[in-house]
C-alpha cells in the first residue's frame, strides 16, 4: 500500500512509490484526502498548506471572479451533502422490529439482501447487532421482516429529505450571490 505525502514548498501531492526523493517538510495524508485533493485541483482550485491545521486544504485561487467562487463553492457543498447523505444511508439503521432496538446493516447489497428476503415471504433469520454490539442472525417473522424494512424506507427518506432540504438552501444562496450564506450550509446544519 503506497503512502501518500503532501510538500509545502512544492505546493504539490507526492506518492511514495513514484517519488522516492521527498523534501523534509513533506506531510503524510490519506488516500481519501489525496483523491480529494487531486479532485478539487481539476476543478480550478489551489492546493495549499494550511500552517494553523498542519495539513493542506483546496482553496480557490487568488483573483477568482464571484460568479466562479459561487460556483464552485456551490458544486463542493452540494458534492459534500451528496456523500454525506450515502454515507448515512449505507452506514446501518436501527429498527424496534425485534421487540427491542437493533441495528441493521444497510450498504446496498444489504437492501437488496433484505428485499430478497421479504419478496419470499417467509420466516428467516437476519443478521443485526443487539444494543451490546453483538451480532447474529437472529429468527424473525415474516411481519418482522417488513417491518425493518419499512423502518430503512423511513430512515432513508428523512435522510433523502434532509439533502434536499439542504440543497434548497444552497440554491437561495447561490441566486443571492451570498458566498457567506453557501459556506454554512453543511450536513450537520440541520438537525435530524
């Protein structure tokens, strides 16, 4: 597994197995901030290391026009409401379906798993964690079955609806031109 490394004074993203000789002032970063990085680079922004956090950051370069700020600040927040929302859907969800709460898995090939086995309609044991952690495949009934299934539909539709909340507010603040009011929209400004 290749490591991946940030250099100030070459303002640029390295990699070890491809950049062997590596200045002293390199930073090691994940893979996920390394894409990202690469990511917001093709989109027209700067790569920059940001002193105070220790880490680099993609900011929009100097001289940028408005109208270039506000679109791009725009496509980053409504990029990071989408993988936000995804990763609350796929994360897992609870469900009283068992008579007690119980965290159910929910990746896609977890609903599908699910649909398949509310569509044969019967009886199964289904995997899901207890309030301890521990999980088993535990017996459910058919009634059950569509009851935790009922319960990701809710889950994922308030998820869905939060999003499009979100968006909403990121589309009144880019028809007013208000950078400040794009910058404050994230996920966790609104309460689920």
């Amino acid at each position: 597994m290749s490591k991946y490394f940030y250099s100030p004074s070459l303002h640029t993203c390295l990699v070890e197995g491809i950049h062997p000789k590596r200045p002293g002032d390199c930073v090691v970063v994940s893979y996920q901030d390394y894409s990202y990085l690469l990511a917001k680079q093709s989109q027209g922004f700067q790569i920059v290391f940001d002193a105070e956090a220790k880490q680099p950051v993609a900011r929009l370069a100097p001289g940028t026009s408005k109208p270039e700020q506000l679109k791009a600040l725009y496509q980053q927040k409504s990029g990071e409401i989408n993988a936000a929302c995804e990763a609350a859907i796929i994360g897992g969800f609870w469900s009283d379906a068992l008579g007690s709460p119980h965290q159910y898995p929910s990746k896609l090939d977890d609903q599908l798993n699910l649909t398949g086995v509310i569509l044969q309609g019967f009886d199964s044991p289904y995997g899901c964690r207890d309030a301890d952690g521990v999980k088993e495949l535990r017996p459910h009934t058919a009634k059950q079955l569509r009851q935790v299934s009922e319960d990701f539909t809710t889950y994922k539709m308030e998820l869905l609806q939060r999003a499009n909340q979100l968006k909403q507010l990121l589309d009144q603040a880019l028809a007013d031109g208000d950078l400040n009011a794009l910058e404050v929209v994230t996920w966790e400004s609104l309460q689920s």
